[in-house]
C-alpha cells in the first residue's frame, strides 16, 4: 500500500452511448442504448439517460425495450471506439510508462512511475488534467479514481461517476470498506459471494471479521487468503504494463437456431477467418485451435485440437475447426458458434500439411481439375454467400446527393437514413430502397475537429445533479477520515 494516492484509474462514462451520442447530435440528451438489436441481443452500454428507466449492461435487449421502448437501440460500431480508445490512451501513456489498460475504455496509471510527486496535491492535479484533455481530444467525459492501490482506485472512479473526480486517501481504506457489500472485492463473482452468503457473510467488514482461517477454509488457500487481504483494504498488485493474452476468439449469438449443417459449417468457417484476423492484428500465433457450440437448449460444448506448432495460416485454423465441429451433434439446433486460438507464440511455424494441400491443389488446376474452395464459400450455396447489404441501426452511410449519415431503422425494403455529421445540427430523415445504387456504407467520422469546430461538446449525463456539477468544478470530491 502506498502512502499517497498515486494510482489512478479512469474509466470512461457510458462509453459506447456516449460516443454515439457525440456522433449524432439527434441523439443528444436522449436514451441510446448499444448492443445487439435482435430478440437474442445483450445490452453493451446503456446512456445515462436510459439507465434511468432501469436499463443495465449485461441486460437482454429484449428486456430493455421493455423498460425503455422509445429509446435508440443501435449497433455497436468498435471502429469508432477503438479510434476514441487509442486517443484515450496516448493520454495515459504521456502521464506514465506504465499504463495497463483494462478494456477499450478503462485503465490503471502509476502516476510514480511518470514523475509525478508522492502527494495527494500532484495526483489530484494530474487527474483532473486527464479528464480535461479527455474532454479536449474525443469530446466525451471519464471519471477518475485516485488511491493507494488498484482495488481502491478502481472503487474511487466508480464513486466519482458520471464525469468526477474522487481521491480515497491512504490510511481511510477499512473505514471506507467495512460497509460495502462483499461483491465490490476484486475477485468475488457471484459463486464466491454465493459460499460466502451460506456462511453468513455479506459485507467487507463482515468478511474481515470472518478471519484468514475462515475463509481459507470456505474458499481454498489462495483465494481466501487474498480475499481476507483485500477486505483489510490490503492490495498490492502493481500495475502492469502489458497484459498478456491467453487467447484470442470470436463468437456469435444467432437470431434463429441453425439448424442445416451447411450453414454452420459456412459460419464456423466464417468465424476461423475473423480469429485469425484478430490474431494477426496482435501479432501472434496459436497452436491449439477450440471452437464452441451452444444448443438450442443452452447446453454448451467446447472442442479442441492441439497442433504440432503454433500457426496464423487461416486454412489451417479453418481445417481444424471443421474436423473439430465433425465431432458435434448440430442437428437440433445451434444457438452460438466460436472459434478461438490458445496456446500463443511470437512466432510461427509452418504448417506440412496445409502446404501439401496447396501445392496437391496447384497441381490439379495445372492439370485442368479444380481444386476445392476454401473459405466461406467451402460448401456454401451461392445464396448463403452473396447476401444482400443489411442496414443496421447506426451504421455509418455516405448518399451521393445528400453526404453522410446514418441508419435509423430498416425493413419491407426499405432504409431510413438520417443526415448529421458529430459538428452540425440535428439532421433531416429520408427514406430510400434498400438496394438503392447511390447509398453505401461509409466509415465513422471523428467527434472533434469537423468543419468550424475546434472541439466538440462533451456529452453531460442529465443525471448530473446541480450539486455535482459545482462539485465537479471545485476539483471533485474527496473520500478521507473526518
């Protein structure tokens, strides 16, 4: 533990709405909810405004339209947010060398590690810095959280929400926790709070009051002893600067259970292609290959294949994950597919027999046969490949007479578009065919710096009390022994 709120983590308010909400000024000051659209579909970030009508991450979209049915319910488009995460980030690396990101919109900074002095002063300065040049770069608002360690920086910026700033200073760590409910503990999901709940406990004070023994006993040696450190306001993780990735996988949830084995093949296909994509992009390659299957009746199963060397060749990940999926009952109906890659090298190591396959199939087109495709079209009749464009709510278009805007909403053959760029008034909504030759589908436009716009406004949650805003202005609040 250190004796001066050094650590930071910052952790961006409602990420994805807000970023939508940045990017269509319509949509400002209104509930916007991003995640999957269809009957299957799982809330990914929820604006403020909607949180009001009880709207959480995690929830079912179904669910959600339920509480909220007059908000904007939008496809997630992470070419946007990474883009606003990379400019969050250059921040945080120019306060410190180590920065360990969490997720595309959240991290921990040692702020001793750039320079910064060992006091509650200089941490605070630098924090609300952050947040004004957060402000500056992408448009959009982050809370901090400022404390002696991970866990309690981490339960700082959580308190500080929306758009503040709270510093827990050391020495009011156990004060500060002994009232809060055992889940707020790094490491306790709902199975530990669950044994946990059977023995009688329930806050962190209660936890502590438990003793090591105990809870060694109830949760295995590790476990309970890191957990009895933790609720003593004892956590001395540093941060680390590069994270490690175990895997790496793609996954899809399907509106309709697939139930022709074509079509999973042609998915399981598809989805091999996007893992090695994923993985190449890390820079990294993979020798055991796993896919998972869910059924029509949430039963879950997982198959893997070890291979001889770790490999980034996409026809040998989709090779192995066919033969993997050969092994699997999908006649019932398939609810979820995933491909992921495990076992991660720096390097590669060439595969024999996916070069015995090439050179086979270079030998019988030069004999005039005809290899076999590869890929999505592997099996796949022609109807499955050449889909029509499907018009998803928010996705970014360019009209040739009317510019760039986005999609509203679609269906009976028909798209309607709204005109409005992140720097202009709300826009004029129109209505074209959906295979209409002057529409196509553009790229996300950055939130700051358009035409006449040096910057552009943050997005400020109506839940903003007037109180939070004065508090806001005198620096943020503090969280310290009285």
């Amino acid at each position: 533990m250190r004796r001066a709120p050094t650590i930071l983590h910052l952790d961006m308010d409602a990420f994805y709405a807000a970023a939508e909400q940045a990017a269509k000024p319509s949509l400002r000051g209104k509930p916007v909810v991003v995640g999957g659209i269809g009957p299957r579909g799982v809330v990914a970030t929820a604006s403020y405004e909607a949180r009001v009508f009880g709207v959480r991450s995690a929830m079912p979209t179904a669910q959600a339209r339920r509480l909220c049915p007059n908000a904007a319910y939008l496809s997630p488009r992470f070419t946007l947010y990474r883009q606003v995460s990379e400019s969050v980030m250059e921040l945080l690396r120019a306060l410190s060398p180590l920065v360990e990101p969490l997720s595309l919109d959240e991290a921990f900074v040692d702020l001793e590690a750039g320079g910064v002095a060992a006091e509650t002063a200089a941490a605070r300065a630098v924090g609300e810095r952050l947040r004004r040049d957060i402000r500056a770069a992408t448009g959009l608002t982050g809370s901090v959280g400022l404390a002696g360690a991970k866990m309690l920086a981490k339960i700082a910026s959580e308190a500080a929400k929306p758009d503040g700033l709270v510093v827990i200073e050391p020495g009011t760590e156990r004060e500060l926790l002994r009232p809060m409910p055992v889940r707020t503990l790094p490491g306790v999901g709902p199975a530990t709070a669950e044994t946990l709940r059977r023995a009688g406990i329930h806050t962190v004070a209660e936890t502590a009051e438990a003793g090591e023994a105990e809870l060694v006993r109830l949760l295995g040696k590790a476990h309970g002893a890191g957990l009895y450190g933790m609720a003593l306001g004892r956590d001395e993780r540093p941060v680390v600067a590069e994270r490690d990735a175990k895997s790496v996988s793609v996954e899809d949830t399907f509106e309709v259970d697939l139930t022709d084995r074509t079509r999973v093949r042609t998915e399981v296909l598809r989805l091999a292609d996007r893992c090695v994509a994923r993985l190449r992009a890390a820079g990294r390659s993979g020798r055991t290959v796993v896919i998972k299957v869910r059924n029509y009746d949430f039963s879950t199963l997982t198959r893997s294949e070890t291979l001889r060397g770790p490999t980034d060749d996409p026809a040998v990940v989709r090779e192995a994950a066919v033969r993997l999926l050969e092994t699997v009952d999908t006649t019932g109906g398939v609810r979820l597919l995933g491909v992921g890659v495990s076992g991660l090298a720096d390097f590669t190591q060439e595969d024999l027999f996916a070069q015995l396959a090439t050179e086979r199939a270079a030998e019988e087109q030069a004999a005039g046969g005809t290899a076999e495709p590869e890929g999505e079209a592997a099996g796949a009749p022609e109807s499955v490949v050449e889909l029509p464009r499907r018009w998803h709510p928010g996705l970014d278009v360019v009209h040739e007479e009317f510019g760039a805007g986005w999609v509203q909403g679609s269906g009976v053959g028909r798209v309607t578009v709204r005109f409005e760029t992140p720097w202009s008034a709300p826009g004029r909504v129109r209505t074209f065919a959906v295979d209409d030759p002057a529409l196509r589908p553009g790229e996300p436009l950055p939130l700051v710096g358009g035409p006449g716009q040096s910057s552009a406004p943050a997005i400020r949650p109506k839940s903003v009390s007037p109180a939070d805003e004065a508090e806001s202005a005198a620096g943020g609040a503090e969280i310290s022994r009285r």
